[in-house]
C-alpha cells in the first residue's frame, strides 16, 4: 500500500487488490453487525463509502485475462 497526499485533505492510495478487498471487507462487516456504541453517522458515512466503492467497481469494466 502506498499514499499520496496531494492536498491537505485529499490522500491518493496505492493497494493491491488483496489489501483492498481486506479494508471493504472489514467496513462491511461493521456495516452489518456495529456494536450499538457505533455512532449512526458514521455507519451512515461508511454505507455511503461502500455504495462509492461498489459504483466504482462496476465502472471498471470485466477483469482483464490473466497470463501465465
């Protein structure tokens, strides 16, 4: 994982998709079983998070072929 800052509030990551799919899939996990000491907003900032990341996913287009 690299990152970048390229403005005070602005980070450029660098993942490999293992380490990426390991980040969504923990925010998933606390989408849908947070403890109650969670606060709403921030469930609600990482479900909008996740609908962002899933809307980009299906902009990628199909994987692209593997050569061995």
């Amino acid at each position: 994982m690299e990152l970048e800052r390229i403005r005070p509030q602005v980070l450029r990551g660098t993942f490999h998709a293992y380490e990426l799919a390991s980040l969504v899939s923990a925010a998933r996990y606390v989408v849908e079983s947070a403890p109650s000491e969670v606060p709403p907003e921030a469930l609600d900032q990482l479900s909008r998070l996740l609908a962002d990341y899933d809307q980009q996913v299906r902009n990628l287009g199909p994987r692209p072929e593997q050569h061995h």
